[in-house]
C-alpha cells in the first residue's frame, strides 16, 4: 500500500501536460512581422538596466572591465534564447518557460518556474518604480529629495516619491486600448532610444580618454583619494581592477539588463511564419542588445573614472562631468518617456497571465482567477501589486532587487536549457486520437502478432550505453538521457561550487585541482553517453545547435552566476521557494491537471 501510494506520488510530480489540453492564452489581435519581433524585444530589453547597471557595475564590482561583463551576460542570454527559440518553433502556442516544463519535465518543475515567474514579474514592477522615480527626481536635480528631506524622518526621505508616483504607474495599466495604434508609438519610441544611446556612445568616444582604462595608485592620490580603506575599496587599479572575480559578479548584475527577449514567445499568434520569425526576432534582438551594452559601458568608462560613479547614479549623470548640462537634460528626458512608454503593457499584466495559467492547470487557488479576471477586482488587485512594491522599497536596496530577480530568471533559464537537452532524445508524444485510432487498428491482429513475435524487453547494458541498438529514440534511451543530464546537472552545480574557491586553483593546490579534473573527466563521459542516445526524427525548423554541448553550457553559464549573489539574496529566494511549496504540496498537487 505504501509502494503504490509513493508510486503515485512520484507519477503526481513527473505528470507532464498534454498539448491537447485548453491552454489559457491571450491574443492581442495585431499580425507582427519578424521586424516587429526584434523592435518589440529591444523595445523591452533596453531600457533600466543598461540606465542605471553601467554606474553600479562599474563603480564597486568591474571598473572598465564593464564591458566584460556585458559580454558574459549577453552570451548566457543568447544561450538561453536559442532554447526558448527551439521551444517556440516545438511548442504551437503562446507560451513561456512555465508551458515548456509542463510539457516537457513535469508538473513540480512547472510550479517551481510558474512560482519564479510571479516574483521576477513582481520585482520588474518594484525596479522600474525606483527607476522610474529616480529619474524623475534627477530632472529637477533632486529638488524632491532635498525638500521632503527637511520635514520627514530618514527612513522615508528617499522613498516618499514613491508613494506620489505609484498612481502614475497605475494609471498606465489602462493604456491597452487600441494596441495596434500605440504599437506604432512603440516602434517609434524605440528607435528613439536607439539613437539616444547612439549618441552616448558616440560622445564617449569623442569626449571620453583612454587612460580613464589604466588607472593606478597615483591617479587616485591625485585626485585626493589618500585614505588607505578609499584605496582598498578601488581595487587594483587598470582594466581589470576587481579581478576575475568582480567581472563575475559584475555580470550576474549586468544579466539583468538582459532581461526582456523572452515576451516574444508569448507572440506565436500573432507572428507570420512563428517557427522562422520568433527565432530570429529573440537572436537579433539580443545581438542588437549586447552591441548597444556594449557600446554604452565602454563610452561611459571612457568618459568617467569608474572610482567617480557612484552606485545609484544614471546615465545621464557622465554628461554633467564633461560640462555637457544641455545634454544631461536631453538624456534624463529621453530616459524618462523611455521608461513611461515601455510600461505600456503594465507589469501586473504579466502577472496576470501567469496566475490564470497556473489556475486554469489547478497549481493555484481558483479565486485567485476570480479576484484578477474582474473589472473591479483587477483594480484592486494592480493597487495591492504597486502598494506592496512601494512597500518593499523602503526596505531593499536597488542592486539587492536586482539580484533578486536575476536569480529567479537564472533558475528559470536552466530549466529551460534542462528540458531542450532531454526532449529532443525522447520517443515522440501521441495524442490520444492517434492512441485510439491506433489501438483500434491493431486490436484484430494484436494477439496473432505478440504470437509470431514477442516483444523484447530493452536491457540497460554497458555496450548498449554507447552503442543503442535503435536509430530512433525508445523509452529506455529516453529515460538514460533523462538520469544522464540530471546527473551532469548536479556535477556542473558541483563544479561551480569548486571553481568558486578559485585563489586556490590559482596558487596550484592539488587537492582542488584534481577535484577539478575529476569533476571534468566525469562530465565529458556522461556528455558522451548523452551524445550517442538516438534523437527524434522530427525536428522543428529552428533546433539548438551543437546538442548536447549548448545547454550543458546554458546551465553551466546560469550556475555560474548564479554563485555570484550574496547570501542575503538566497535566504529571500529560498523564503519565497519555502512559502511555494507550501503552497503545490498543500493544494497544487492535489487539484491539479489529470
């Protein structure tokens, strides 16, 4: 009785969603061409990350190594679109990384990535506030601080904004009347922000010196900077003046500004030709992404000395210290109809979907769906959203919010990559037409065949590892491939927890040194076995190249940066993964899908 009871349990966990099934999806009635794909998701990519990352990476975790950065954390993201692209052209609907684990990996990991999608939603609304608000503040030249400041206590001088603001951004959840109209504003306002930061790279280069990229010890005494602990705190000095390690950390910030290509595969809809367009819509815009990242960090440590930023200040900032007020001014405002723009589709919206996938598969409370579907009750429902973003602000720090919301998309993008690396080597899904019509067609003959020949039970041997007897997938190399890349993804975990202690590897000790060789030895041979498993026969227009090397990467990459936050970002993580399984053990995994 309890065999059975944990079988089923287990059965409970895995239990992948049938396609066949109602998906809740939304249609938002406009035909998007693949030009439109890459204006919507640069639209949605650049914009507060690339605004106010530059200055805090620069000034604390990388210095000019900026750029560095920007390039790890472009290429994990591009690692994690291809992924997402092969799911768009497999996956015919409207989806997200919360579809993809349904239907690929089982409904605990689908909860695990629906529950990160609610809180890194919910922290886009709590970061764009504080941007939004800051850049605000920075075009009356912080008259709004420094006048609150006087009358009210600390604890509220820096965030009292916030609370005057917070009906501004409500408001903006209405403008999704005529979609297609403010579609064409969109475009617009994004090719604004092109050439905006187009003529910030261009001023770094013009203004900006190349030895602001070569700092030492006595330019910082030049400047007055002679107190020893001051010193410290700026590192070494040159390019690289926080080490290896402060690229690392630098670019789990800089992921962030990343964020944003995924909305595409929430347009298959409305996409001419979705299995050709939505791939090369997600890989143009990140390319298009990284070159202006790129571009902009490099101007804006060529143009200040990354000891002269501060954390919290913006871009337009750098323009007051060449002696450019007029352009301070253009920029801020610029920046500021940038922002106001890219929240036309809201932040609670987003949330919104979620939720209603989430109720409609029974992994959350049906009133839930009651309480945001209703005309009146999803006004209530956006003013809890904004209160109690407003709330957490006075609470957390900006780059604390950040991390935050890195971390749950990292986790989300390994999913991803973990289920791309295991559905291409497994037998094809029918659905239960073809079952039945299947069965009905053999049923005449089924005794006479298992008669002539019986069926062969599949044996796990060693030869059969590396050398499968079958040149399509079965259901015992989809279950090796299935173990083989759970396993390397405990390994890789393992490895990045070593290749943490990297002062050790440095100095040549041989104990975590032959950890490190060991680890790898094992990797590649489980890579191996991965790699000579059959796969599927039927393959989508756009595949992920080089299976199964990309996603091990994807994931290694995801890891990695993620071993870059802070202590106090994994207790808040783990306090909102706690209170999520609280939740699909006690009610989800109950009145869930069948």
């Amino acid at each position: 009785m309890l065999r059975q009871a944990l079988r089923k349990f287990g059965q409970k966990l895995v239990h992948r969603r049938p396609l066949e099934q109602d998906i809740y999806e939304f249609e938002y009635g406009v035909s998007l061409s693949t030009l439109d794909l890459v204006a919507l998701g640069v639209g949605r990519t650049v914009g507060v990350g690339i605004y106010f990352l530059v200055a805090e990476v620069a000034s604390s975790q990388a210095g000019p190594a900026t750029v560095i950065c920007f390039l790890v954390a472009g290429l994990t993201s591009l690692l994690a679109g291809l992924c997402y692209a092969e799911f768009s052209a497999r996956v015919p609907h409207s989806g997200s990384a919360y579809l993809y684990c349904f239907v690929t990996v089982g409904e605990l990991w689908a909860f695990i990535t629906g529950w990160n999608l609610i809180l890194f939603l919910f922290l886009d609304t709590v970061v764009v506030i504080q941007a939004w608000t800051l850049i605000f503040d920075y075009l009356i030249r912080n008259q709004i601080s420094e006048s609150i400041s006087e009358h009210i206590p600390q604890v509220l001088t820096d965030n009292l904004v916030y609370f005057t603001l917070v009906l501004g951004f409500f408001l903006l959840e209405f403008q999704r009347v005529a979609y297609h109209k403010f579609f064409i504003v969109f475009k617009l306002f994004t090719l604004v922000k092109l050439l905006l930061l187009s003529f910030v790279i261009i001023s770094g280069f013009v203004k900006g010196d190349l030895h602001n990229w070569k700092l030492t010890e006595e330019d910082y005494i030049k400047a007055g900077l002679n107190d020893t602990s001051i010193l410290r705190s700026l590192g070494s000095g040159g390019f690289m003046p926080f080490g290896f390690q402060g690229i690392l950390r630098g670019a789990a910030t800089c992921f962030y500004a990343f964020i944003g290509f995924s909305i595409l595969v929430t347009r298959v809809k409305e996409s001419h030709m979705p299995e050709r367009s939505i791939p090369m819509g997600i890989v143009i815009s990140l390319l298009t992404c990284f070159l202006v990242y790129f571009g902009v960090s490099a101007a804006l440590t060529l143009m200040v000395p990354y000891y002269q930023l501060r954390p919290g200040s913006t871009l337009p900032e750098a323009f007051l210290h060449i002696g450019w007020g007029l352009a301070y001014y253009v920029v801020a405002v610029a920046i500021f109809f940038s922002i106001s723009v890219s929240m036309y589709w809201g932040f609670t919206y987003p949330i919104h979907i979620v939720l209603c996938m989430m109720v409609n598969d029974g992994l959350l409370f049906p009133v839930l769906a009651r309480f945001i579907t209703g005309t009146y009750t999803y006004f209530v429902f956006s003013i809890f959203i904004y209160v109690i973003a407003v709330i957490i602000l006075l609470f957390f720090g900006f780059a604390n919010l950040l991390d935050l919301r890195s971390t749950a998309t990292l986790l989300s993008y390994s999913l991803v990559a973990f289920c791309v690396l295991i559905i291409r080597y497994q037998p094809e899904r029918k659905n239960k037409e073809n079952e039945a019509e299947e069965e009905e067609e053999n049923e005449g003959n089924e005794a006479e065949v298992q008669e002539e020949n019986p069926p062969a039970a599949e044996k796990l041997t060693l030869q059969g590892l590396f050398f499968p007897g079958s040149p399509t997938p079965t259901p015992l190399s989809g279950r090796v491939v299935y173990v083989c890349s759970s396993l390397l993804v405990l390994l890789l975990i393992v490895l990045c927890l070593v290749l943490a202690q990297w002062p050790g590897l440095l100095s040549g000790d041989p104990g975590w040194i032959t950890v490190v060789v060991l680890l790898l030895v094992v990797i590649t041979g489980i890579t191996g076995i991965i790699w000579r498993q059959p796969q599927s026969s039927h393959l989508p227009h756009f595949k992920v190249p080089g299976l199964p090397l990309l996603p091990l990467l994807s994931i290694f990459l995801n890891v990695c940066l993620m071993m870059q936050m802070t202590a106090g970002t994994w207790v808040r993580f783990g306090a909102w993964m706690l209170t999520g399984f609280i939740i699909y053990f006690a009610y989800g995994i109950q009145h869930s899908l069948k």
